[in-house]
C-alpha cells in the first residue's frame, strides 16, 4: 500500500500543478475579468477588395464576439450570412481566411478575380453587425449558422490594409478559470499530502525482567548489585575456567557472565525434590516474555534434575555490550534459571492469522484511497459539468441558410428611400435617377412615360405631383440565393381609392433593391394577405388550377380575342380587365371607320417569366408582363403618320405607308387559386404604358 500511496500522490502532485498553472494562465493572462478572450493585433493585407473567413471558423454560437481594425484608409468591418456575402465578393479578387490558432496564427487562401469597386459595404442592409459610422469595431452575440467576418475599405476599393484584433467573450469562463485554479491547488496539496505521510515508529518492546536460569552454561540479569558477588578467584581456578571466558588479561577478576558455575556436590534426590520451590521463591526471578515461551514449547528435551546449591549462588550481572532487545533475542531459545527440574511448558496459544485485506491498516489505507478516488471524482465531475456547461454549443445547421428577404426595419426603408427619389425623379423626369430604384418592367414603363412627358409637356408644368406609399405591409419570404423578392402593399398618398402592389427585387448582394413589378388595384379589390408568404416548391404548383406560365398565355389569348375568346372562362371578372377590353373595342371601331386604314389588329403576348408567390392558403399571388402590339395596316396608295398623342414621342410626322405600330407593356397582378377551391383566376390589375409606336 505504500507504492500506492505514493503514486497516487505522485500524480495528484503533478496533475495539480498542472492545473494551477493553467488556471492562473487562462484566468489572469489569457481571460481576465471581462471574460473575454483576446488576440494579439495581427496585420491582415490582401491586394484584392477584402479579407474574409470562412465560415467553417465560426462553427460554435452563444459567445460574443468583438473585432476592432484600424489602418491608414477608413475601414469597414461586418458580419454577414455566408450566402450574402458569397454574392456580394462573386467574381471579385479577396482574400479568405481559412485557419486560425492561438494565440494569432492566421491561415489564408488568395481568390482571384476582378479588382472594380464595389457598392460601399456601408450602403448594404444585410449586415447582421456591422461598425458604426466613424469606429472600426464591432459586438456580435455569434449565431446558429454559416457567418463571415468581413473587413475591407469603407468605400468598396482594394488594396485593404488592416491591424486585427479579436476577442471572444464567454459567460463566465472568468470564474470557471479560478474554479480550475482552485482545484488545482487542491490537488496540488492532497498530492504532497500524500507523499509526505510516514508510518509512526513502533517502539521495540525490551523486556529487562529477571527470568530464573534454567540452564547451566547461561546465566541471567541478575537483581543483586555487581558488588555482592564473589570475586573470580574465589570460586574459580584456572583449571576450571577457560581462558575464553576472561574478559580481559589486565582484569582477572572480570570473569564473562556467560562463564560456566563450579560444580556442586550432588545431595539426595529427595532434598532437590523439596528444596527447589523454596530456593526459587527467595531468589528474584523474572517472568519470560510470551516468544520465549513459544520458541520453548518447540523444544521437548527430557526431564533433568538440576543440582541446587544448599545456598542460592547470586549470578553475576551481564555487562551491556548488547542492547536488551539483543539480550533477549539471544536468550530466547531456552528459559535460564539458577538450576531446577525443567518441567515442559504449557503449549502456547497459536496466534490467529488475519488475512490481508482484513489487516487494520489495509483497511485503513484502503478507506483513504477510496476518499480520495471520490474527492477527485467529484473535483473531476464538477470541472466537466461546469466547462461542458460554458462550452458554446456546436452549430446545428449543416445545409446552407435561408433567410428572409429583408427585414421589416429593412424593408420599409426601402420603401422611404423610393418615396424620395422617385419624388426626385418624377420632377426632372431622369430616367437615370430612377434606373437606381426601379427594374424592369417597371423601370421601361417609367422612362417611357418621362419620354412622353418631355415630348407633350416640354416646359414641364403638368410634372407629376410628389406622392408617397404609405403604410406598407411586408411579405419577405425565405430565400437561401439570390436573387431575392419581397412583396409590398401599401396605400398611394395622392390616389386615395386605390392603393400599389409591387415586388422589390435585389440581384446580388451587392445590388440595391428594386421596384421591378408594380400596379394599382382598386381599393375594393381584395388583396390577399402577405403574412407566410413564401416561395412555391413544385408540391405547391401542383395544387394549383393552372401554372403560372399557362395562365399567361391563357390572360394573353383573352385579351387578344376580346371577351368571347374560350379563355375567358378561366378568368373572373375584374374592373382593371373589362376597363382594357372595353378600351380596346371602341379604339378599333374607330380605326377602323378611318379611310386610310385597312383593318387594325390587336395581339397580346407574355413577356418574361411569372414571379408566384404562395400565399398563407395555398393559392399563389402571381407578377408577370404581357407586351401588346396595336397594328393599323395603310390602305395601299396611303400613307399614314402620327402627328398627336402619345405615339409622337417615339415617332413624329413620319410617313409610313404600310403600317402603323404602337407598342404597349402591361404588368399584371392575379390570384391563381387551388384546384379544391373551385374558383377562377382572379386579375386584381393590369397597368398599361406605352413604351414605342412606328411603322412601315
């Protein structure tokens, strides 16, 4: 049990120094009060337009993390989904960091690609955290998903240059480090504790009791002073004793205790018989120790009569050249006595045999052992539950993220932000400032109508009045690529009876958001709610009375073969519709009625692919554009020419002599409901803009 004890204590020692050693690293060099964990400043240059981690670095969520940069030029730093900035830096020279170690050790890979400016980081709303304007650093609480750093020029040029320092804050870790400390210190003195631990000496028994002598050749400690006894020369001649019992040649009366005694006249056998009780009940003896007893008991010689001396012979006392523990070991194999009839001792008890790990001690050491397993168990148990408790959980989302489109927040400054360049652009009729918030088709509607507006209003009093969307409501579905879409209803500030349906698209992450769809429905017409809207998977298409494409061209063949066209019957009656109908017939009749037109056709078609949306009920709110082309043929012999309206902005006092052409761009808006609803499709408006006119 010593080994064990001492290698128990051996590695104790080391396993607390260890500890305490990391504790007081972790707690006072590496963490510090604030519970955050923070890198040297390491410099971070890529030729390209930014530095950028990968994702696989921020694997964990639940701690906070804080970067703060600087360098020569204003820089930028910001955390964004991996999707987002995957699309924002595609095709764009940066730099990523793929590696990172303590305590500043960066791995990086180079990505080639093109070095143009980009959209000012700044301007983008997909930033989950960003820097403020005018600082360089950031908080981010780290987050269940795929995350990138992002640190590059303010305004979107290469060559970045930055000093980096990360931190990493984790609840708690400050205390779990001085509660690895403590333990450590624990461990540390159980361990010196143990090693240090001594057995307690046994006192040796010496037992220095007079004992009788029983036998001839060996005297015994005996009670009477030295002084007492007889000179050597008065009892012993040199016949009788032996040179190698003279101590020394210079003393001759020092005679060895160990000498043999004169022999005696031998007397009755029946005086010894009675004398020897008496003789030794005079004569101070000394009780023999239990071992001696024991080692006698093995020896049965035959009984002997000693011959006693008529009067008792003192026995010299032995000089202590030995220690009494020495002297009783070299008297144990026979008892000794001044002379008696040795008579057997009594058979000594034999001594019962206590099994090791029965053994006192044993059990003693065991215990000890067995308090200190659980000490340390329990040490160990309450270190794992702490640290596995402040260890940040893993990130479960294996697949790339989906995320909303934008944000409420996000969204209605999107809007704000229209209200006020669309204001802008309405009142000096730019199409250029409207090419910055508005996409196809809705932006050729726009820059057709700025074109006829110049053309009929030159001195520019008729410009559009300013007018705003108010209280948009936002449906954002989940998209896990770009582009991305968003869906708005709102009310319009100058056309109280109406109110926009429109769809804001965004490209790539680097793009801004776009009007690309836009119409307006009357207020009495019911607009389905945006709340859960989200995009169609085939499952949802399938449910549908018809798909998207196929109403299409279905709207398109309506309109061109007019109210009795087969068609017809898909679609439920809508004021936008018959209004367009209706127009449409009266302007025939009365191109027709005009001598130099031949006959006059009209032919609708789809143009572009359909956006669908799925609404909280299944059915699908669908965008799509239809193109329409009014022809009025010339009578042969004829010529024909616009000379007013809306056409002259495209083609003025040209002469054509076959053909007349307007082009017109409709964007339409329908409800597509499912097959178990039984109902038609339902067109909640379509918005016509001449975008061209010529001929032949």
């Amino acid at each position: 049990m010593r080994f064990a004890r001492i290698t128990l204590g051996l590695l104790l020692a080391l396993s607390g120094l260890v500890a305490t050693v990391a504790g007081a690293v972790a707690a006072f060099w590496l963490v510090g009060p604030d519970n955050t964990i923070t890198t040297p400043s390491r410099e971070l240059a890529a030729k390209g337009l930014a530095v950028v981690s990968s994702p696989e670095l921020l694997d964990r969520h639940g701690p906070t993390l804080h970067v703060s940069v600087s360098g020569d030029k204003p820089l930028f730093v910001g955390v964004a989904q991996d999707l987002d900035v995957r699309s924002y830096l595609a095709g764009s020279a940066h730099t990523q960091v793929t590696r990172f170690g303590l305590p500043a050790a960066f791995g990086t890979e180079e990505v080639r690609g093109r070095t143009n400016k980009l959209t000012p980081p700044g301007e983008l709303d997909w930033w989950v955290a960003q820097s403020a304007t005018g600082t360089q650093s950031l908080s981010w609480p780290v987050q269940d998903g795929r995350y990138d750093v992002v640190v590059m020029n303010a305004d979107g040029t290469p060559a970045v240059g930055a000093q980096v320092t990360f931190g990493l804050q984790v609840h708690r870790l400050f205390g779990l480090c001085l509660l690895v400390l403590g333990a450590g210190v624990l461990v540390l003195a159980l361990g010196v504790a143990l090693l240090r631990r001594r057995r307690p000496a046994r006192a040796e028994a010496a037992d220095t009791r007079e004992i009788p002598v029983i036998n001839t050749r060996i005297p015994a400690l005996a009670a009477t002073a030295p002084a007492e006894l007889p000179t050597a020369p008065a009892e012993y001649d040199d016949e009788q004793l032996a040179p190698a019992y003279r101590i020394s040649p210079f003393h001759p009366d020092r005679v060895s205790p160990f000498a043999p005694l004169p022999e005696q006249e031998e007397e009755p056998a029946a005086a010894v018989a009675d004398e020897p009780a008496a003789a030794f009940a005079e004569e101070p003896v000394a009780v023999v120790a239990e071992e001696q007893a024991a080692a006698v008991a093995q020896v049965e010689p035959a009984p002997v009569v000693m011959p006693v001396p008529a009067t008792p012979v003192a026995v010299r006392t032995a000089p202590m050249f030995m220690s009494a523990a020495a002297v009783q070991r070299a008297k144990a194999p026979v008892l000794i006595g001044a002379g008696a009839r040795y008579e057997e001792p009594a058979e000594p008890e034999a001594e019962e045999t206590v099994p090791l790990a029965e053994s006192p001690e044993f059990v003693k050491s065991d215990e000890a052992v067995r308090r200190t397993a659980a000490l340390l168990a329990s040490g160990a148990l309450l270190l794992t539950t702490t640290s596995c408790g402040l260890l940040p959980p893993k990130n479960s989302l294996t697949v790339p993220d989906a995320r909303p489109a934008v944000t409420l927040a996000d969204a209605q400054a999107v809007v704000q932000r229209y209200n006020q360049l669309n204001n802008q652009a309405n009142r000096t009729r730019d199409g250029k400032i409207s090419a910055t918030i508005e996409g196809n088709p809705t932006l050729a509607q726009t820059q057709a109508g700025f074109a006829i507006g110049r053309k009929l209003d030159a001195a520019g009093k008729e410009v559009s009045k300013p007018f705003s969307y108010t209280n948009p409501q936002i449906g954002a579905p989940q998209f896990a690529s770009y582009p991305m879409r968003f869906v708005v209803s709102s009310g319009v500030s100058n056309a109280p009876g109406s109110r926009q349906l429109g769809v804001w698209q965004r490209q790539s992450a680097g793009d801004p958001w776009l009007l690309t769809h836009s119409v307006y429905p009357a207020k009495t017409t019911p607009v389905p709610s945006l709340d859960g809207l989200r995009t169609p998977d085939t499952a949802d298409l399938n449910l549908l009375r018809a798909q998207p494409d196929a109403v299409a061209k279905d709207l398109a063949a309506y309109l061109t073969g007019g109210a009795k066209a087969p068609e017809a019957k898909s679609f439920a009656a809508s004021p936008s519709l018959q209004s367009l109908l209706d127009l449409r017939a009266k302007t025939k009749a009365s191109d027709t009625a005009e001598p130099y037109i031949a006959s006059v056709n009209d032919a609708f078609l789809p143009s572009g692919s359909p956006l669908s949306f799925i609404t909280s009920n299944g059915d699908a709110l669908v965008f799509l554009s239809i193109t329409e082309q009014y022809l009025q043929r010339v009578e042969p012999g004829s010529n024909a020419y616009w000379t007013s309206g809306e056409a002259t902005a495209f083609s003025s006092m040209v002469k054509y002599t076959q053909s007349l052409h307007q082009d017109y761009l409709h964007q339409v808006a329908l409800v597509i409901p499912t097959k178990e609803s039984g109902k038609q499709v339902q067109v909640l408006s379509i918005d016509p803009q001449l975008i061209g006119a010529g001929g032949l």
